[in-house]
C-alpha cells in the first residue's frame, strides 16, 4: 500500500499536482475472511528485517558466549540424547553413528521448535507495539522466523563438522535440504500463526507451548528411526509434517532410506493445510488484537 | 470542496467495546470462543455482556492542508478515534477514507529498545513508523541535529537522561513524510527549549500544507494551529467548527461552577511520572474545597496549592501561570522573584499567594502550576490548564468582554462629555 502512494506524493510535490481522487486508505468494519494483502507486507519486508535484526541484536547484549548459544542448545540436546538413546539404550540408528543420526534430526527439529515457541508468543511480547502503530500485524511472527533460520544456518555448521568427523559424505540428494527446511518453515509458520493469534485472546497458550513442543518431539522420528515404528503405524506418522522433514534431512544428507516413502507426500499436504488455515485464522483475528492486547 | 480536495473522510464512525472483557464482539469467532469456555459455565455464571460505545456517529472531513483540533475530556474517544483513524484497531461501524500517505504518532519513541544505541533505535523507530532504511539514512544527519545527542550516538539508550531519549524519539517521529499527521499529545516533550522546538517542528507541519490531526489539552497550542477544532462528548461530536468557539464551549461545559464533578488534578498534570520529590496534589481558589470560584471583579484573589513533599526541598522555585479562556497568559507568578523559595521538609504542605490590585475581564480563568528546581529549569511536577475561578462582572454591563475581543484588564474608566 506504501509505495504507490509514495509515488503519487513525490508527483504531488513536483509537479503540485491533485492527491489521488480515490482513497489510498479505506478503513471498514469487516465481517468474514479479511483479504490477504500479501502486497502490503512484501512493502513492509524491512520492517520485518529490522525486527529480526533487533532480536538478534538484543539477545547476546550482556551475555558471556554471545551467539555460540545459538550452536550450544542443539549440540547439549545431541549430546543428552546420545548418551541416554544412543549409549544406554542402545537405540538402532540406521547405520549411522548415534550422535550424527540424532543431530541431523534435531537441526530441522530446532528450527521447527523454536519458531513456534517465538511466534507464539511475538504478539504479546511485541504488545507496545501493535496498540502504537500500524503495520501488517503478519510481520512480527514472521520475523522471529527470520531469526530462527539464522539460528539454523549457524547450528547447520556443526552438522558439517560432525559429518567430516564420521567421515560421511552428503548423499547426492543435498539439492532437497532447501525444499525441506521450506517445509519446516512453513509448518512453523502455520501452526506460531494458529498460537499468535490464539495467544492474544487466550495467555493459556503460552502455557501450553512448552508441552506442545515436547511431546511433537517425541512424537517425531528423532530420536528413533522411523523403521523402529511398526508398519500399521506408518500412516499416522505420516500425517506429521516434521515427520517428513526430518527423514528428509538424513535421506538427503546422510543417505539413509526413507522408510516412509510415499506416505510423506501426504506429510506436505498437511503442511499446507496448516499454513493455509494458519494465515486465514491469522487474518481474521488480526483485527481484534489491538483491542485485546 | 471538490473531491481532489478532501484529504480525511470520517462517515458515521462507531467504535464499541465490550466492558469486562475488553473485547469486541458479535461474531462466527466469538460463537468458537463461547464453546470453548463453555465447559466452565457450569461454574461461573458469566452476566451477559455490557457494551460501551467509545465512538457514534462521529462525521467530519478535512481538507487538504487543513489541521483538525481534537479536544475532550479524558475517556471522550480521542485516542479511540485516533486509533482507528490510524488502523490499530478496527471501527465498529462507519467509514474512513484517507487520501495519501499517513503517519500516526500515538506516542513518541514507540519500539526503541533500550539495550540498543542511539543510531540503532534511529534506523528500528524509523522502520516501524513506517520510513524505508534509504529515506532514514537520508535524513539521518538531520535527525541527529534535532535531537541533540550527537554525542551520544553510540551509547545505549538505556544509560540516556529521559530527557535525551524523549529528544531522540521525537527528533525521529518529526522527520516521517506524509501527506496526513495523525498525532497524540506528544507534542510537547523534554525541557522548555526543546518544546518550543517540537512545537516550532508542529507549525511547521501545519504551514507546510500538511493536513493534520492533533489531540492535545493545550488550548493555546490548539488556538495556534487548529483551523478547525472538534470537541468529543462521551463519543460523539459535540461541537465542530471554528476553534474559538469550540474551545469556549468544551471549556465552559467542563469547568461550569455547577459541575458537582469537580475536575481532579489528574488529568491535568504534565509533570515527569516517576520519581518525583514533590507533587502538586491541589490547586485552587479561596477555599480549598469549593471547587472553581466565583471571584468578583477586581477583588484580591487568592489561591492555593498543596504539595505532598517525598524528599526535602532545598529552595525550590513555584510558578503560578493564570491563563484566560483564549490561552493567554495574563499574570505569571515566579515565588522565586519575590525572594521566596521553598525549603520544605517531607510531609503535606499549602502554599497560598494573594494577588491584589488585579482588574480581570469577566470569563474563565486557568492556572498552569509548576515546581521547579529553582537553579535550572527543570520541573519537578507540572498542572496545564487547571480551571480555577471565574471572574463574574457583577452587574456591570459589560456583557461584551465576554466576548473573546482581547479584554484582559478591565480598569475602573470614566467617560464625560463635556460641552
């Protein structure tokens, strides 16, 4: 919406031509689904770089290890895991060494996990905001995805790292990681949509997060393989997106094969769907937040 | 007016809200959220919802250029229309139409973040009120220059003097481009030199062809720059049109010696919020607790102020400022001149100054308040604009200074012809 009027006023000043006869803003009671407007937050995008960039900035002020967090949680949960999963229990892997096994796992899980955890509670925390000013209220879950990708990219070194240690190659099907973390991604989208929006009426959701998390990791062939799950099973493991992302990861950097198959075509559709109703509950909450905050 | 004229169109706007709950109502959404607590209806017996109307019917249209005062009381509906002017929140029913590009300043300094420096927050605040990271780098030495805190660019702003964060907020809220200003009694901000300066940056708004919609207490700043003033009444219009008689009105109607509801300092202090060693906690005329006077012509007045002291005063400056119904200053009190300051210990304390020989014009008259440090100019606690007496003509016909024609003083005058 910003940039056409932007245009007209710089006309307007040159030329000392008429603002435009037709409202730039309309401003309506709305009923039902509320447009999209992609547009105008493709206008907002440095807006919502600039909140990225402010979080990060912020989160490592005062701290002793700075953005070596960002590798530390991930490398902690792979080493817990290993020890308990991989040394006492004894959990099959694949072939692949325990710890590699579980990281490559817990990469895309990490991206997955801490974009819901954020944008669930974004809008609450960014509450001074959303009563001062205007902009599309899309932006600010968004943008604790852009940190969370940031996250991902520098935890993702280690993942290299541990693969030149076991001395494994990347599988030829690297090309997917993309496509994958776009999944994971977009499922995170749809549900820290659902949790936002949710979150502003109802501060139960914040509550009810870290359980949500906890139990979709373990619901999640991370830990385990997936061919550990008896075959009835398949179908239902299936039907969680992460489920397919995280096969995904070790079919296409570690070569392992994906026990599902097909079954993870449906895993995407899921994705969809929920980043689909995700968005559309979004919008139509969107009006009421400043109300309720 | 032609079409190409009219930069806000305001139709029939409503805005309600659901007390309690805070929320807005009425939908398919609403139906979800009541299954949802349904099962706890069994316990709490939820009284059906009572709603409150913050806006009706509220109608004007600004042409371009034009600067539109909003006055009222508080919990009138300004900031509820401003809001939903500048799309925070949605109107209930009615329409807005906005012809160009807006800028809504709610509040200065929103989103800066206290652990990020100076420039940081310049380039956040700048993103967020809507400027493009080119545009801001443009204007960035300006900003800086505006704020005065060149020096201080690269410190944190959580170490900054309240002063100098409120001076670098404003600096970067004054410098957004837009055809229309929608803004919220962050007019006035930091010490007396850099008020004039935003209020210098506010004119400048208005006489740049700018339209302009502004809340403020301020009266005289209203007179100033309004062209036209809209004076809001529980949510709806009471009055629109020339500012003069839209101030006269909204001042009459709120300071009226009837009014049992006596106004409370509240809502008049501008003082800084936190930390004060000394707060005004009355104002008044003649007896404390009569409320706003009637005083007769040219009798002594006498007023009084009561201070709630927290840490002792050390020779501490009081200004009384009386103001007429236009917003002129017409007598300005520094205790300071008459070689007398407050050392006050802890504790409740009243100040009483008697004025003589003072001949005002019959009318309404407002008292600006202050406590300043007596060495700097630095307020400790400020009241704008408090109502505090009425100057009743006594049966003189003189009916016609009641009429804003500039009458202040009113001397004792003697005519004669003489053949």
């Amino acid at each position: 919406m910003t940039e056409p009027v932007r245009a007209v006023a710089a006309d307007a000043a040159e030329t000392g031509s008429d603002p435009p006869a037709t409202p730039t803003i309309r401003i309506r009671p709305h009923s039902g689904l509320a447009p999209l407007r992609l547009r105008e937050v493709w206008e907002y995008r440095e807006l919502l770089y600039f909140l990225a960039w402010r979080t990060i900035k912020v989160r490592y002020k005062q701290t002793l290890l700075g953005a070596a967090w960002a590798i530390l949680q991930p490398v902690f949960a792979m080493v817990v895991f290993s020890l308990i999963f991989g040394r006492l229990v004894g959990m099959a892997s694949d072939g692949i060494p325990y710890p590699l096994f579980v990281y490559a796992g817990l990469l895309p899980w990490q991206l997955f996990a801490q974009s819901v955890a954020e944008s669930a509670n974004s809008l609450v925390n960014n509450e001074h905001l959303l009563t001062k000013v205007y902009f599309p209220r899309f932006v600010i879950p968004a943008s604790t995805i852009l940190v969370s990708l940031l996250d991902f990219t520098v935890a993702g070194a280690v993942l290299a790292g541990l693969m030149g240690y076991y001395g494994i190659a990347p599988a030829g099907a690297v090309w997917a990681v993309p496509l994958l973390v776009l999944q994971a991604v977009g499922t995170a989208l749809g549900v820290g949509l659902w949790l936002a929006a949710l979150n502003v009426r109802y501060r139960d959701i914040r509550h009810v997060v870290p359980f949500l998390i906890q139990g979709w990791l373990f619901l999640t062939p991370i830990v385990y393989p997936s061919s550990l799950v008896p075959r009835g099973w398949h179908l239902a493991l299936a039907l969680n997106p992460m489920t397919g992302v995280v096969e995904g990861f070790r079919w296409a950097l570690l070569g392992t094969k994906p026990e599902l198959g097909g079954a993870l075509g449906i895993s995407a559709i899921i994705t969809l769907v929920v980043l689909v109703s995700g968005v559309l509950c979004f919008r139509r909450m969107e009006r009421t937040f400043a109300d309720l905050l | 007016m032609t079409m190409s004229d009219i930069a806000v169109r305001v139709a029939g706007l409503g805005k309600r809200y659901r007390l309690g709950s805070r929320s807005v109502g009425g939908t398919a959404y609403e139906a979800i959220a009541a299954a949802v607590r349904a099962p706890l209806r069994c316990f709490s017996r939820t009284p059906p919802p009572e709603y409150i109307w913050a806006l009706k019917n509220v109608t004007f249209e600004l042409r371009r250029g034009e600067v539109l005062g909003i006055i009222g009381r508080n919990g009138a509906g300004k900031s509820t229309l401003l809001k939903v002017l500048s799309r925070i929140t949605e109107p209930t029913e009615g329409a807005v139409d906005l012809y160009g590009r807006v800028s809504s300043l709610l509040e200065v300094g929103t989103g800066f973040h206290p652990e990020l420096t100076g420039r940081e927050n310049i380039f956040l605040n700048g993103a967020i009120l809507g400027m493009r990271r080119g545009e801001i780098a443009k204007k960035f030495d300006e900003i800086v220059a505006f704020s005065e805190v060149e020096r201080f660019l690269d410190t944190p702003v959580k170490h900054y003097s309240s002063g100098m964060y409120l001076r670098l907020a404003f600096a970067v809220a004054a410098h957004l481009e837009s055809e229309i200003v929608i803004a919220d009694e962050v007019l006035a901000v930091g010490d007396a030199a850099f008020q004039k300066k935003c209020l210098g940056k506010v004119g400048e708004v208005a006489k740049a062809g700018r339209t302009a919609v502004l809340v403020s207490h301020n009266m005289g700043l209203m007179h100033a720059l309004a062209q036209r003033c809209l004076y809001l009444r529980r949510g709806e219009v009471a009055a629109h049109g020339e500012p003069r008689e839209v101030i006269e009105q909204y001042l009459s109607e709120t300071i009226n010696p009837q009014d049992a509801n006596r106004p409370t300092l509240e809502g008049y202090r501008r003082g800084p919020s936190a930390d004060l060693p000394v707060a005004i906690t009355g104002v008044w005329c003649g007896e404390q607790s009569r409320g706003v006077q009637r005083v007769a012509m040219g009798a002594p007045i006498a007023m009084g102020v009561a201070l709630r002291v927290l840490k002792e005063l050390h020779g501490a400056n009081l200004t009384i400022t009386l103001k007429n119904a236009q917003g002129e200053r017409v007598v300005v009190l520094f205790s300071w001149d008459r070689e007398f300051s407050l050392f006050l210990p802890p504790g409740d304390h009243v100040i009483t100054v008697r004025i003589e020989n003072l001949v005002l014009a019959p009318g309404r008259y407002f008292a600006d308040v202050g406590v300043n440090r007596s060495t700097r100019s630095t307020a400790y606690d400020v009241i704008v604009d408090f109502p505090v007496f009425r100057v009743d003509n006594e049966g003189h016909v003189i009916h016609w200074l009641e009429r804003p024609w500039g009458a202040v003083h009113c001397p004792t005058v003697t005519w004669k012809t003489t053949p």
